[in-house]
C-alpha cells in the first residue's frame, strides 16, 4: 500500500477520538491515580498531538550541535 499524506488536522482528529477516555473513573481507580489528574495529563496530550504527528523530513535527524571548546 503507497504511503500517502495525510493532513495534520486529519491524523489529529483521529487521534483524539481513538484517545477518548472511556472509563477514566475505574482506571485511575485501578492505579491509585485521582480522575483529576488522569484528565490532566489527557489534556496535555491531546494538547501536544499536533506536534507529535507533524511531518518531519525524512533521514537521519541532525544531532545538536555542541558548542566548541573556549581557545586555550
């Protein structure tokens, strides 16, 4: 199957609804965790899918780049 682009706003929208808490009260229960809390942390992930499913170039990643050591 090709690989075809798909638009920003689209891979968003899926994820958010594939990502929809469905029983958040019986598993923050499950790992001691207030509903609260599990729902802020949902938040921040629905809230950075943008960034995460953005398309980057492909090939290797550029590494950062160190500053060079003062002259002596």
């Amino acid at each position: 199957m090709p690989r075809r682009k798909v638009k920003l706003t689209t891979k968003v929208k899926i994820m958010r609804e594939n990502l929809r808490l469905t029983d958040a009260k019986t598993i923050s229960r499950k790992y001691g965790v207030s509903e609260r809390a599990a729902y802020n942390w949902y938040q921040r992930v629905l809230d950075a899918l943008p960034d995460i499913l953005a398309d980057e170039p492909p090939g290797p990643k550029s590494k950062d780049k160190v500053e060079p050591a003062p002259p002596f």
